[in-house]
C-alpha cells in the first residue's frame, strides 16, 4: 500500500475518532446541563406546594410539557406495535409517573436529606441492571470506587454541616423503590433512544404519564384550582418544571444515554444534590458550610473515577510506548516501515554519556537514519554551547532549552523537520521530561535505559521517583504480554 493511501486511510480514522470524541463531549455536556436544571426544580416545586398538592403539580407539569411536544412535532404519529407501546408505556410508568410518586410520597413520610441519599443510588441500581441486562454495559472496579466516593460527597452536601439522620422505614423504603424505578427507566431506554425520534418517544411517554396520573389526581384532591394562575411565580414555576423540566430535560438526558451510554449518563446524578445546595444558597440564601464544598469535591472525584477508561494508571501519562536497554538496539528500520519519517533524540544519557562529546557510533546511527529516509533533530534543555557542537557532529537540526516537558520544543522540533506528531518518534532516557513531553505532544515515545549513572544531584533525584513509575510500567507490560 503506498504512503499516500495510508496517509488517507489514518486521516479517515482520525476524522471518526474526533467525531466520536465530539458526540462524546457534546453526551457529557447535555447530562450535565439536565442534571442542573433538574437540581433546581425544587425551588419551583417548593413554591406550587403552597397552592397544589403533589398529584396536582406532576399533572399539570406533564400536561404542559406534552402540550410543548405536541406543537413542536405538529403531527400525530399512529400507534406502533403492541410490543413497541407496551415498551413505551414500561418507560413512562418507570421513569415518569412511579419515580416522582415514589420520591413526592417519601417527602411526606422521611427527611429530604434521606430520600437525597437513597435516591444518589440510582446511578448504582442502573449499573447493576445494565450489567446484568445489556451487553456492552459492565460493572468495574472504577464503577464501584466512583460510587463509594460520590456517595460519600452526597452525604457531606445534603447535610452540609448539620448531621440529622432520622430513619423511617416506609420513607425510606419508597425512596429506595424511586431510585430502583429510574434505573429500570435508564435501562429499557437504551432500547428506543437509537431506533426511534426522540421527540416522539418523549411525547408518547408524557401522555401515557398523564393516563397514569390523572386518575390518581382526581381521586385525591381533584383537579387543580385555576385561581393561582393569576399570579406570576406560579405560572413561572409551572412552565419551568414543564418546559425545561420535563419535555426539554428528559430529550436531551436521552440524548447524553445515547451518546455516553447509560452508565455514565447516570453517574451525573450524583450531582443532584450539590446543584440543589448551590440552588438554595442562592435563592433560598442558605449556608454552604466546608463540609458541602468538600462534599462537592467527592462527588465530581466519584464521577471522574467512574469515567475513568479502562487500563488508565495514575502514571499512565509518563509510561513510554517502547522500554528498550539502549537508542543503539532500536529497530528504526521496522519503525520506518511503520510509516514514521522524523526522530527527535534527547542528547545527554540518550546518545552519549552525560557531557561526552559526539561519538563515532552515534555519528554511524544518523548517517544510518538519513539513508533510510529519516529526518532528524536534537531536543535538549541543556544550552546552546552545550547542544550546537553536538548537532554540528551529527550534521543534523537541535532545539536547545527546549522547556521539556512542555510541548513547545517537541513542536518546534517537529517544525524543523517537516513532520507531523503522527509520524514521528522520540527518544530519551528520563520519564519526567523526555517521555511526558513527548506523550503530551502527542508522539510515538521510546525509553532507553541511562548511558551512565555519574549525572546532576537533581536528575539523580528524579530517577528515583521514576522508580514506582517503571515498577508499575513494567507489571502491566507482564500483564499484557500474559
């Protein structure tokens, strides 16, 4: 296959690797911005409660949010299939009417800080029945260890400063059914969000929940008075939990399940609880203590360590792609094979001992890489008198105080020759400069074992702390190769 075919190809597979890394991102955002106008819907909901009763509150936000829909899709789609409805109808049960009558009945008999905490495992329920239910959505380690740490930041938030725990067993009971009836919601959704428009789908799950809701209302305290309508916060909250929080909210979390999956999507959650403190504080004028801060901490650290990919190392960023004994053993004729036309080398411990002048063997290696179609040139932090003799000898381009780790020498390098971080390698001998910056650059990074042990009290240092690095490198290469 010629150069350029390959060229073409590699850039085809960059290209549907940052599409995917944008729908990706554009997955986090939407579950991020749901979450937060789904944690201040309780200031909305707070001030209905003055004039509406629960039952009251979810029909009118449901009727108002599939009145939206309905305008917007302007048409009436047939009924599918009993299959097809039957699912639809799971989904609306599941997710909209048991989970906010679940979570509205609990208020009434446990504190708001329990029915928090319960519901903040809805995320993990989600996990278990994706694990147990889907193929492509496995419980891990890091799914465990986010939801302990999350967890913890829930707790810290919700009761920001004042620990009051009050267990009520029916209370909490109807709370755990909520959280276990949204993970249900999560996971039969990932069914329909990739085979069916979503605003149908949310349309046809809104007027299934008002089926649901409305004789439940009318059994209770009947329909809604129109006489509070007259005032402006009450029309205000009424269209904000059903616009944004029902018709707009539950499109684009459908969305974020399609673009991240249902796991991840789900973690956000989490959030909820901080979203509702901020919300308060700002509104309502309540205290943030340190202990919510640091709650706040633990929640976004619990998300980040479930998002974790897998195979990530804490020292994942300084881990070389190849550790071989010495620059001289390397294989750069494979490697030209490979497709790679530039090296960049670090100079002292790389090439030569530290200080020592060009040899005749590294004078032999770039003669060596020229013939085989290579461009070269040298990376150094040391200075120019130290780095210009050198490259003089080898006949090739330097970068001296290039800044290593910063990626701007490893930039300017690559400029210099001509080639592109795809196509080109590096190569040094120590992890907190040489490989890091190399990683950071975005380049094809080998390690080569120091030339001489006799080096500067600071790099000396420095090999020591490379030590665990390369004991855990080294383990995970056993592991792989097993």
């Amino acid at each position: 296959m010629s150069r350029q075919l390959i060229n073409k190809h590699v850039k085809t597979e960059r290209d549907l690797e940052m599409t995917t890394d944008r729908k990706k991102a554009a997955g986090h955002i939407l579950a991020l911005l749901t979450i937060t106008v789904w944690g201040t819907t309780f200031v909305a909901t707070k001030t209905l409660l003055n004039h509406y009763d629960a039952l009251q509150i979810m029909l009118m936000r449901f009727f108002i949010a599939w009145v939206v829909l309905m305008l917007y899709t302007r048409k009436v789609e047939k009924p599918g299939g009993v299959k097809e409805e039957l699912g639809i109808f799971a989904l609306s049960l599941s997710g909209i009417t048991l989970y906010y009558y679940f979570e509205n009945t609990a208020l009434t008999y446990t504190l708001a800080a329990n029915v928090s905490i319960i519901l903040a495992a809805a995320p993990v329920f989600t996990a278990v029945l994706a694990h147990l239910f889907t193929r492509d959505e496995k419980l891990s380690g890091r799914t465990w260890a986010g939801f302990f740490i999350a967890i913890a930041g829930v707790v810290l938030v919700v009761f920001n400063g004042t620990f009051v725990l009050k267990l009520n067993p029916l209370g909490d009971a109807l709370s755990l059914l909520a959280a276990l009836s949204w993970a249900v919601y999560s996971v039969l959704l990932k069914s329909y969000v990739g085979h069916m428009d979503n605003w149908i789908l949310t349309r046809k799950m809104l007027f299934y929940a008002l089926l649901l809701t409305a004789p439940a209302a009318l059994w209770g305290k009947g329909l809604p008075q129109l006489s509070p309508l007259v005032r402006g916060d009450v029309i205000f909250c009424l269209l904000f939990l059903g616009v944004l929080g029902s018709a707009v909210c539950y499109i684009t979390w459908n969305i974020a399940i399609k673009r991240i999956g249902v796991v991840n999507t789900n973690n956000y959650i989490y959030l909820n609880p901080f979203v509702t403190m901020v919300c308060a504080a700002i509104v309502l004028k309540e205290p943030v203590t340190a202990a919510g801060v640091t709650g706040a901490v633990l929640i976004v650290g619990g998300i980040l360590v479930s998002e974790l990919p897998k195979g990530f190392s804490v020292f994942g960023g300084l881990y070389p792609r190849e550790y071989i004994a010495s620059t001289y053993e390397i294989d750069f004729e494979g490697l030209y094979q490979a497709g790679y036309r530039g090296v960049l080398f670090d100079v002292d411990n790389t090439l030569v001992p530290h200080d020592a002048p060009a040899d005749q063997r590294s004078i032999a290696l770039f003669e060596r890489l020229r013939k085989l179609g290579f461009s070269t040139c040298l990376i150094s932090n040391n200075k120019e008198p130290r780095v210009t003799p050198f490259a003089d000898a080898l006949k090739t381009q330097y970068v001296y105080k290039a800044g290593k780790p910063r990626r701007r020498g490893y930039q300017e390098g690559m400029k210099r020759m001509g080639t592109q971080k795809g196509d080109t390698l590096f190569v040094g001998d120590q992890l907190f400069t040489d490989i890091w910056g190399a990683n950071r650059a975005g380049m094809y990074s080998i390690l080569v074992k120091p030339m001489n042990p006799r080096e500067e009290i600071q790099i000396v240092l420095k090999r020591y702390l490379e030590k665990p690095v390369l004991y855990c490198y080294l383990r995970r290469q056993r592991r792989n190769s097993s």
